[in-house]
C-alpha cells in the first residue's frame, strides 16, 4: 500500500492519534477528518482537510449527517480491481481513501454515569462511525481499518515498510467487526432496559463477550482441545485476571480447580487457605499466618492434597513457601509472593505461580453459566450469606456451643463450595472429613467419616441441603459429630430433628441452601 492517497481519521479517544496522522502525512496522505478531531489535529499541527469541505456538504442536524456522503463511502467501498468501479469514481469525483482510523462515540462510559438522561444515551449512539468502519472492513483489501488505538504503531511501521500483508487487513477488518457487534450489542440491552423499565435480569437476547487469552494445551483429556477466554468487562480480582509468575502453562483442570480454590478462600475475612482436588476441597483451614492455616488444610486429607492446588487469600511468606515445596503442588494462588518466598518457589520448575493481586472485600453480581448442547442454563452466581449464626433457628433441644457454632460458621462456608450432595466434618477454623459429590446424602456423611484423617468426635457436620430421612443424622452420631448446620425444609424435618435430641446433637436451619452440581 505505498503511496497512499488519503487517510480518514475520526476518533473519540484521541490515545495516540496525532503521532498516527503526523506518520501518515509524511507518506504523503491527504489528511481528511472531522468535528473535534480535526481541531485536534490541526492544533497539532497536521494539515488537515474537513470532510464538509472535501465532500462540499456541510455538517448538518447537529452534527448527525457528517460523513454519510458518496464521496466517502465511494472513497471507502469502491475496488480498485474493478475498472466498472474505477469509472464509476472517476465520473463521480470520488477519490479512493486507502487508509480509516475511526472509533465509536462513547456510549458504554454514557450510560455508565448515575445521573446519564436517555437523551443523552440516544446522542452517544454513533452512526457514521460504524457505517465508515463496516464499509472499509469490506473492503479490506483496499482499505486498512482501524479501530483499536493499539494497531497505530504496527500499522504505521506496515506502511511505511510497505508490508500491508492481505493477513494483517483482515485481521484489522475482524476486529472492527467484533467491535462494532459488542457495540450494538451495548445498545440493545440499554434499550431492552429502557423498554421494560428497569434492570433486566435476563435479557431477551444475551450478548457476551470473551477474549481469547490463550489457547490450552488440550481441554480436560488429551483428545479435547482447549482454550481461555477473558471475560471484557469483569474487573473483580479472579483466575482469570491473574498474573503467572513462573511455571509450566495452566491447564484446562488447572483453571478449573484454581478458580474454586480462590473463591472458596475470597470467602474468609482471617487467613485461610484451601486445597483443591478434581473441583472439590480436600482441606481448607483458618489459622493465625499463612504456613498455620496450609498445615492445618493439608491435614484434613495428605494423600489427596499431594498434586493439589492451593489458594491463600494473604501473601506468601518464605515459611509457607518451604512447607509448599516440602510436596508436590500443581498450583499456587495467592494475592501476592514475598521476594524470598518467590525465589523459594521458583526451585521447583513446574509450578505453576499465579498471583491475582489485591482481594477485593466485596464480590461483583453477575451470572453464573453452564453450557447445554443447544443453549445455556443461566443463574446469579451464588453470593449467599449468613447473619450471625445465633439468630437462626435452633430446633433442637440442646443449643449450640461457642466452639460449635464458630466451628459450623466455618464448615458452613466450605459446605458451599463442594459437590452435591455435600457433607462437611470441621473443628473451628479446620475441616475434618469431606463427603462430596454422593447421590444419597447418608453415602456423604459415610465417606466424610472415611476420609477423616484425624479424630471426628466431637466435630460438627454441615450438609448443603435438607437430610431428607434420618438416617444421616445416625451415621454422624455413630462417628462422634456433636452439632449440625444444615438448611431444613424437608417433609421430614421433625424426624430429623427428633433424631439430633436422641443423640444429644445441636442443629441449626440456616434456610438456605447452596447446591453445587
């Protein structure tokens, strides 16, 4: 594309944009733009033409009708490859415009402001920016487009090496279209809102938007391929915004599992750390420093801990970084890494380091979605809490504990994050024995007592949802479990209260219950 004739440049964020017009001048472009970045520009010192005086319309309707002229569009759409086309310009005037640098009104930042009027969301609506963008996206061979402020240098250093690869066009032409459908896609879910006259929940058409971040190694087995895609426009601190410091790449369980691990822990105001396995907790403890509460977890189960992936929700320190490297670990997830602590880790090649950055105190709503094939099953994400323990029902005849309450405030946490149906044993600030993921819940409280490493007697027991017959609350008391946490709302609920004062147990309905499937 040597020797370039013209270059439309119409921008709302002006990032960068009077070294890109200062490089196209020099190629000797004729430099057509509009409204305030023509101003800019020529402030600038770039010898600018207006579109009004280049098309010989004036602006009009306020700005409105600026650039939806034949001698732009023309200038945009016409192929040069096509003599009927070449005389068609000729005959007209129209020139071609072999370069457009556009982006759109700013209508997400619009609407974004508390005090935003409709009126004002209509203004922020850009039409000629997208028809020029979407015109010169077609015709990308001719054309190069674009749209993200980040392309100006490599698009430059394209031109003036005359190195405008038919790839890199049509590179250039995917993103403005991407741009252009999240940009639609905006609108239309404003306008939804505005029609049914508040917050949509569920939008009639649901419009997402994910980045390809890299692409995995394969997907959960060998023969599955796999990738990772960032979510726009979350900012809460997650997996998905993390750094990785070192190690080999994350795979598809490890995203997986370091996700569960880090929203287990987000969870805990003390220090806590938690061990995932295969999507579910295999120990999660409390303690006084990081090293205390990751002893504690690996405790609840060593055997499956070994391989494990570890969230912390407080920084490294080079204790807890030796006691890490004492076994084998996959992951490590932490909000931060001491220096020595880094330096500690790092001895071990493979392991994965990722650091998530300052913990967020309060969780962003959003949807929480699970693929069909065919179509999407959509729910808020599970941000359901407690009150202070003490002012929920209490059935049973003998209360809760201190120590019981404070050890079922802390199993009742983890019970939300395990595999229905979900049964957890825990001490205060440590659990015992997980049960997780059994298609009977007295198979749960069965297999919790069987992975217990360490005493039962005298835990407490939480279950995620109603114990639908008695029997669970016998297998626990068999075991020693002196309270339980659990939702309630079973037509058995009496039988299985009845059962807790036979054997002397607390319970606790929270009302609440937190399936996982």
């Amino acid at each position: 594309m040597a020797g370039i004739k013209r270059a439309l440049i119409s921008v709302s964020d002006k990032t960068g944009v009077v070294e890109m017009a200062k490089g196209l001048e020099a190629l000797g472009a004729q430099v057509l733009s509009t409204g305030g970045t023509s101003k800019a520009l020529r402030d600038a010192g770039v010898n600018v033409t207006d579109v009004a005086a280049y098309t010989g319309s004036p602006e009009i309707l306020d700005g409105r009708v600026k650039t939806l002229h034949p001698k732009i569009h023309g200038g945009l759409l016409g192929r040069r490859s096509l003599p009927a086309h070449i005389e068609q310009m000729n005959q007209h005037g129209i020139g071609p415009i072999d370069v457009v640098i556009v982006n759109l009104y700013p209508f997400e930042a619009t609407i974004a402001k508390p005090d935003c009027r409709f009126e004002d969301a209509i203004e922020n609506i850009d039409i000629g920016g997208p028809s020029m963008l979407r015109s010169a996206a077609k015709n990308h061979d001719d054309v190069l487009v674009v749209v993200d402020p980040a392309d100006y240098s490599r698009v430059l250093d394209a031109l003036k090496a005359d190195t405008a690869t038919p790839a890199l066009r049509r590179e250039l032409a995917m993103k403005v279209f991407q741009h252009t459908a999240r940009y639609d896609g905006l609108i239309a879910g404003y306008l939804e809102k505005q029609t049914k006259g508040g917050e949509v929940k569920f939008p009639q058409v649901l419009s997402l938007q994910f980045e390809l971040s890299e692409t995995l190694r394969y997907g959960e087995n060998p023969h599955q391929q796999g990738a990772f895609y960032r979510e726009l426009n979350s900012h809460e601190p997650s997996v998905s915004r993390g750094k990785i410091l070192h190690g080999k790449a994350m795979s598809y369980n490890n995203f997986l599992d370091a996700n569960s691990a880090l929203e287990l822990v987000k969870e805990y105001h003390e220090t806590a750390v938690a061990i995932i396995k295969h999507n579910n907790p295999c120990g999660v403890a409390l303690g006084a420093t990081p090293v205390e509460a990751y002893v504690k977890a690996r405790e609840t189960d060593p055997v499956s801990a070994f391989g494990g992936v570890l969230a912390f929700n407080r920084i490294v320190d080079l204790a807890t970084a030796k006691e890490i490297t004492s076994t084998f670990v996959e992951v490590v997830i932490a909000p931060g890494f001491a220096d020595d602590a880094l330096a500690e880790l790092k001895r071990k090649k493979d392991l994965r380091l990722l650091d998530i950055g300052p913990l967020a105190k309060v969780k962003q709503e959003g949807f929480d979605l699970k693929k069909l094939v065919g179509g999407l099953i959509v729910q808020d994400r599970d941000l359901g809490v407690l009150p202070d323990l003490r002012a929920l029902t209490v059935p049973t005849l003998r209360k809760p504990t201190d120590e019981e309450y404070a050890a079922c405030a802390f199993a009742w946490i983890v019970c939300k994050h395990v595999k229905s149906n979900a049964i957890i044993y825990a001490k205060p600030g440590q659990t015992v024995g997980i049960g997780a993921g059994q298609m009977s819940r007295v198979d749960s409280v069965k297999l919790a007592a069987m992975k217990a490493q360490m005493p039962v007697k005298g835990c407490v027991m939480a279950s995620d949802a109603f114990f639908p017959f008695r029997d669970g609350l016998d297998a626990a008391a068999e075991v020693g479990i002196t309270a339980v946490i659990q939702p309630g709302g079973s037509i058995r609920d009496a039988e299985v209260v009845k059962a807790a004062d036979e054997h002397g147990m607390a319970m606790i309905l929270t009302g609440m219950r937190h399936f996982r499937h």
